[in-house]
C-alpha cells in the first residue's frame, strides 16, 4: 500500500487505511491472548511449519516472521506449555513492523503531498506570466497575493514579467509599489528589474524621475549595464538633450566601462539626422568606422532614412551599395525607405529600378512597397503602370486592402476612363474585398468626368441597396455636375434629396450651386445664398466671393463687385456682422 501512495496511484483515502490500521492494532492488542495461545501449544509443530514454508523470491520478506522465528529458536527448554512472556515478545516484534509500515505510509503521504504542492506553485507562476502576456495585470496581481498568503513568493522572473506588464500598460505607480514590495518582501530587483522600470518611467514622459533613479542604482548593490545606459541616452535624446552635460557624462561613464556599443551609436545618429544635424550623424558613423565597430542593417536603414529625409537621395544609395559590400542585406525597410524618397521626388523610373531589384535580390516586397509605388504613379497619371503593379502584387500572393483598389479606381475616374475603373471594381469584389463609400465616389467621378451623368444618377440610386449611402461628397459630385451642364432645377433638386436623406451640406455644396446659379446670371439668388450661409454657421473660404466678384466684373457692376469683395475682408477678419448691415453698406465710386 505504501508504494502505491508513494507512486502516486491513492488518492486521499490514506485517512481510511490509517484508521483501518489502528482498529487492526487494537484487535490484536485486545485479544492476543486467544489468538496466539493455541499456536503455541506445540513448538515443534510450530517450527516444522515454519521450516516447511516455501516462500517465493519475488514476494518481500516480512520481518516480523523472522523475529518470531529467531526468539523460538533460542528456547531449547520449552516445556510445551503456553508461555505469556513469549507472546509479548511476539506481539511486540508485530507491533514493531507495524509502526514501521506506518512511517513508511506517512512517509508517502507527505512526498506526495510535497509533489503536488510543487506542481501547484509552478502551474500558478506559469499562469501568472501568462496573464502578464496577455495585458490582464490585475489577475496576476491577485494570483501573486493569493501565493503570498500561502506562504510562497515567486520568482524574480516572474515579478519581471509583472513589472514588463505594468510598465506596457503606464501604470507607473503599481509598478513603483511592486519594486518596494520586492525588496521588502523578496526577491531583490536585479538590473533587469530596473531597466523595465526605468523604460517605464522614460515612455510615461518621466525622464527626471529614472535619471534619480539610475543614479541610485548603485546605492542598492544593483549595477548599471549597457541597456541601462541606452535605456537613458534614447529618453534624453527624444526630450531633445542631444548636446547636454547629463548625457555627455552618461556617455562617458559607459564607454569607460566598455567599448563602443553599436546600440548607442544609432541612438545617437538617429537624433541627430531628426534635428538635421548630418555632418554630428556622419561624424559618429566614420567613430564607429574607425573603431572597428560592425555596422548592422538597423545602422543602415537609420542612415538611409535620415539622408532620404534630407533629399540627398544620392547618398542613400551610396549607402545601400556599402551595405552589400559589407555583406549586410538590405531589407525591405532600406527598400521601402529609398521608393518612397524617388517617389515623393517624383523620380518614378528609378523607384520602379529600385523595386525590381528589390525582387532579383530576394527580398520580397510588402504591403508598404506596393502601396507607394502605385500611390505614386497614380498621383503622377500613369493609372496603366500602377495597375501592373496591382496586379504583379496580386501573383505574389499580397490581397491589397481597399485603399489601393480605390487609388487605382480613382485614377481612372478622373481621366474619365470608367470602364477600366468598373473592371478594378469587378476584379475587386472578386477577390473579397468590400467596397466602400470612396470606391463609389470615385467610379460616379469617373462617370461625371466621361460624361455619363444618368449612369452616375443611376448607380448613386444603386449606392442604397448595398448598404453604403450617398454622403455629402457624393452629392457634391452631381451638383457640381448638374450645374455645369445647365440643369440647375436638378442640381437644387439633388439639394433637396439631399436634405431629406439627413446629408448635411458644406461649403463645397452651396460653392456649387452658387456657381450654378451666376452661370444662370441670377446673381441675386446667389447673393442670398451666400448670406444664408454666412448665417447659418458654415465655413466659408474665398471661392464663392470670388465667383461672384469675378460675374460682377464681367457685367461691368463695380459697385457690387466691391460690395462683395468687402463683405469677404469682413469675413476674413473675424467680424461679425448681420445680412442686413451689409446691404447697407456703400461704396466709393472706383
């Protein structure tokens, strides 16, 4: 039984067989008398039995049986008759053997009891930063109280993990009662311990607080490392203390202590080509050059993005050639860094070279590379390339989210060129991806800008069964329309839809219908119009003044024109005033 327990195969039933064991031992106590005085009655038969029995090798010798056999063989001058003595001396060799097994059971039962309650601890320090992983803080909070109150405390790895936690989520002051705990209570932060916390601090804007902190690090036996010097330049760096006396002594503290750290290195060029300082950045370059430092592709793409963000295009990629001199590759950031600047140039021959050599290098591109490119080439007019690159992302594997099928769409739409911007709407809706209230903005552009305006009409009657209403633009686009083409009773009808579907109008909305109406030479309508929306609240830039000062010029109306012009100064400056004080206003004759 007892190497059952110990094997872990009996459950809490030990209570049971402990309490089976002491009512045995009473039994025997209470009538061992009886049970044993017929036994040895005849010695001889007694011995001839014991010496007849055959045990088997494989079953384990009881102890007690030895003793019993020993003590009777010893006693030569029996007399056969019932000797007391003797079966004390057997009842305590059988209660000797007894105590035995029952240390052993308990011996058993506290391994096992030790067994689970290991296994418990671990599971729940496994749980904990498990939580911690997840952004439940609170739960491993409680669970870690819940240990404490057992009498076991974890780890330090996991209250690491509790303070990594605590310190992701800014909760900067559990954090700061957890590190006092920890050496209250145990275990003692360590430099890991204080390089959480200190990054804590720097991310929640508390730059002053970790430097007090990392200059108290040595009072508590807990060293400063590299990372913790880094953790500090890069704070003070972001607060913009590129040149300052703190981080200079930092510096030279850590460099000291140890040679040059390739981290710290790009901590520093990277403020210094953000506050434009490119000779500083290419003065620690050709530091780390001499040094014997080896640049990695982090360095590059650092140096790479700060000379594209200066416009010196050139030197970039001067730089990506020394990087694959060196044997590092360049990764798909360096490339995507190095599109972007040729694009924004407008140098789109060379981003497409970049791009290519891109894949015969290897390096597949991503969403970013795609997206540029064919951002680009549509903002630049060439729809039909930008397509190619839609599809060469389609065969790579890539689904383009919807803001790239709309650019392409919309590139079309504004050359007018609808059937191309439906077949990208069709192959669009192929591949899964739901359209939107651009996509249909741009496709009843296209089909204004080709002059299909019933066929825009219809498919913004369409727009409702999708799901996906008209908004003020989509309005603003037939409107616009409407009044170009002369029909000014259903632009104000559009107005009125407008209106009743809840679709709130905007500058652009009454600009249009101004437009519309000096195109119809009703420039007192349009001059109301005006009015009603300079009352009404709504934004008003320069254009509609314009419209009208320009159709007042033409018909030779001076006074109106200045009138109008004056009313926009007024505007323009923050004044106040009503409709009715402006058309009293007068005007020196020009």
């Amino acid at each position: 039984m007892a190497l059952l327990i110990s094997c872990g195969e009996v459950s809490s039933s030990q209570f049971t067989v402990l309490r089976l064991l002491n009512q045995s031992l009473d039994f025997v106590s209470d009538n061992v008398s009886r049970i044993f005085a017929r036994i040895f009655t005849n010695l001889r038969d007694f011995e001839m039995r014991l010496s007849c029995t055959d045990r088997p090798q494989s079953i384990p010798v009881d102890h007690s049986h030895l003793y019993t056999e020993n003590w009777f063989s010893d006693k030569k001058d029996y007399d056969q008759k019932g000797d007391p003595e003797a079966i004390f001396n057997v009842l305590d060799s059988i209660l000797k053997s007894s105590l035995d097994r029952l240390a052993s059971l308990r011996e058993s039962v506290c391994r096992r009891k030790s067994f689970r309650y290991d296994e418990t601890i671990s599971m729940h320090t496994s749980i904990m930063r498990d939580l911690c992983l997840q952004g439940k803080l609170d739960a491993a909070l409680w669970l870690r109280k819940k240990l404490i109150h057992g009498g076991f405390i974890p780890g330090l790895i996991t209250h690491n993990h509790l303070l990594n936690g605590l310190c992701k989520l800014g909760n900067i002051e559990k954090a700061d009662g957890l590190i006092r705990e920890m050496w209250e209570t145990g275990p003692s932060p360590n430099c890991i311990s204080y390089n959480t916390f200190i990054k804590g601090l720097c991310s929640v804007n508390k730059v002053d607080k970790a430097l007090y902190l990392f200059s108290t690090m040595d009072k508590y036996g807990v060293k400063p490392n590299r990372v913790t010097c880094n953790i500090i330049v890069h704070a003070l760096c972001q607060k913009g203390l590129m040149g300052s006396t703190i981080l200079e002594e930092i510096l030279d503290t850590s460099q000291a202590s140890a040679p040059l750290d390739i981290v710290t290195c790009t901590i520093l060029m990277d403020s210094c080509f953000k506050d434009g300082n490119i000779v500083q950045a290419l003065r620690i370059w050709k530091e780390m050059s001499q040094k014997e430092v080896p640049p990695d592709s982090v360095v590059y793409n650092v140096i790479i993005r700060g000379l594209c963000s200066s416009k010196k295009i050139v030197a970039a990629y001067g730089f990506m050639c020394d990087m694959v001199k060196r044997g590092v590759t360049p990764d798909v950031f360096a490339y995507n860094t190095l599109i972007s600047a040729l694009c924004k140039e407008g140098k789109f021959d060379e981003a497409c070279d970049i791009h290519g050599q891109m894949q015969r290098c290897g390096v597949a591109p991503d969403q970013i590379s795609y997206k540029v490119i064919i951002q680009g080439l549509c903002i630049h007019g060439d729809v039909a390339r930008a397509n190619e690159f839609l599809s060469s992302m389609l065969e790579s594997y890539l689904l383009p989210d919807v803001l790239l099928w709309n650019v392409i769409i919309d590139g079309y739409g504004r050359y007018g060129d609808t059937s191309s911007a439906v077949s990208v709407r069709n192959l669009m809706l192929s591949y899964g991806v739901k359209p939107n209230i651009y996509t249909n903005n741009a496709l009843i552009h296209g089909y204004v800008k080709g002059g299909r305006f019933n066929d825009a009409c219809q498919f913004k009657d369409q727009m409702r069964y999708t799901k996906i209403y008209p908004d003020a633009t989509t309005y603003n686009l037939l409107l616009g329309a409407a009044c170009t083409m002369g029909r000014l009773w259903l632009a104000f009808q559009l107005y009125d839809e407008m209106l009743k579907r809840g679709c709130r109008p905007d500058n652009i909305t009454y600009t249009e219908l101004i437009r519309g109406l000096c195109w119809k030479g009703r420039l007192q309508e349009a001059e109301n119009l005006l009015f009603r929306m300079q009352a009404s609240g709504i934004t008003l830039d320069h254009v509609p003044y314009w419209i009208l000062v320009k159709k007042y010029t033409r018909l030779r109306r001076l006074d109106k024109a200045c009138l109008v012009y004056k009313k926009w100064l007024m505007t323009r400056n923050g004044e106040a005033a009503c409709p009715s004080d402006l058309n009293h206003m007068h005007t020196e004759p020009q």
